[in-house]
C-alpha cells in the first residue's frame, strides 16, 4: 500500500510542474491583449491627428490664397480710386486756372483804359485773324484769334512780345474747334522800342529765346 502510494504521488508531481511551465497564465494574455489595444488606439489616435492636420493645413491654405485675392483686388481698387482722384484734382485745377484767366480776360476787356489793335495776317491770303487788346491798368491783354488752322500732333501757337533787341513768350495755346482763341497775356514791357506783337505756328513745348516757326500774325504797339 504504501508502495502504491508512492508511485501515485510520483506520477502527479510531474503533471502539476508541467502545468505550470506550460500554457502562459490569463494575467499574461490579459497584458498582451492590452498593450495591443494600447497600440491601436495610438495608431488611430495619430492617424486621426494626422487626418486633423492636413485638413486644418488644408483650410488654411485657402483661406490664405483667398485673403491674398482680396488684398490684390482691394489695392488694385485703391489704385484706380487714386487714379481718379489724382484726375479729378487735375481736371479741377485746370478748371481753376481757365476760370482765374477768364476773370482777367474780363477786367482787362471792361478796363476803362482798354486800347484794340486789329492784328494783321502775314500773307493777304490767310485766314486767321486776330484783335490784341491791351490795358496799363490792368496790366494785362488779351488775344482774340479766328480762323487759325488746325494744328498737327506735336504743334502749338505761340503770343510773343518783340522788341528792339529782345523777345518774350508770353503765351503758349491751342485753338478750339472752329478755329478760334482767346487768351491772356501778361502786359507789354514797359518803354520797349519798336514793340510788337506776333502769333507763330510753333512745335509745341518749344522754348527760345526768340520767335520760331511760322508767323502769322503780327501788330506793332510803338516806334
């Protein structure tokens, strides 16, 4: 019996300590099922961060695409808006200055003093014709021209007071539509000799100590 019982003990002991160096325990699968959960979910988490990022990237780009259109579009706006603005104030101050010559035309043709010079074309065939009026109060007179011709691109008339030994530009203009002009000119110098007044068909911006071009009319004021 107790042989029997020695052998049966025997035999068990083999089988307990295979158990145990066998299948791994269920805390062991516990740990391996958690940190691959673990894992999963960081992947998804960085996928999801991923996925976030490009898409916030994404927005943010258009919309810095989007502000860039507009700030082109609004400063091209300012430019044209200053453009205007930069015509308008030009286009008034001509206004100013036709409105300033207008006003001395006037007190020079009402001056109680005005003096009229018919003034004679350079050839009895031409057209033009024009009546210098001049006035010592006012100090000032005004040329008023008919039939002067149309002027080509890069052409203009030009009022000159000439006298012995020196010449003045006083006036440069263009004539309207129809051939006429009236224009102011500072007043004639004073005790100059032999003292005329010419109007010549000049290039425009031209500037000389003399009188050039063509003239066409001319009026003499004194010996």
């Amino acid at each position: 019996m107790k042989g029997g019982s020695g052998l049966a003990g025997t035999a068990a002991e083999p089988e307990r300590v295979a158990g145990g160096s066998g299948a791994p325990s269920a805390g062991g699968r516990g740990s391996a099922r958690l940190w691959k959960a673990i894992a999963g979910m960081a992947a998804a988490l960085a996928l999801a961060s991923a996925i976030v990022s490009f898409d916030v990237s994404r927005q943010l780009i258009q919309r810095t695409h989007s502000m860039s259109r507009r700030i082109a579009a609004l400063r091209k706006e300012l430019a044209r808006r200053e453009h205007e603005a930069e015509s308008a104030r030009a286009r008034l101050a001509e206004v100013r200055k036709k409105l300033s010559e207008r006003g001395l035309i006037l007190r020079v043709l009402v001056a109680p003093d005005v003096v009229s010079l018919k003034m004679v074309p350079s050839t009895p065939a031409a057209k033009a014709a024009a009546t210098l009026s001049i006035s010592r109060k006012m100090s000032g007179a005004v040329l008023n021209a008919t039939g002067l011709e149309k002027l080509a691109a890069g052409e203009a008339y030009q009022a000159w007071w000439v006298s012995k030994g020196a010449s003045a530009k006083v006036a440069e203009f263009h004539p309207q539509a129809d051939g006429s002009a009236t224009v102011y000119l500072d007043p004639p110098p004073q005790k100059a000799r032999d003292l005329q007044c010419v109007v010549a068909r000049v290039s425009s911006g031209q500037d000389s100590s003399r009188v050039t071009g063509h003239v066409l009319l001319r009026v003499r004021l004194s010996q």
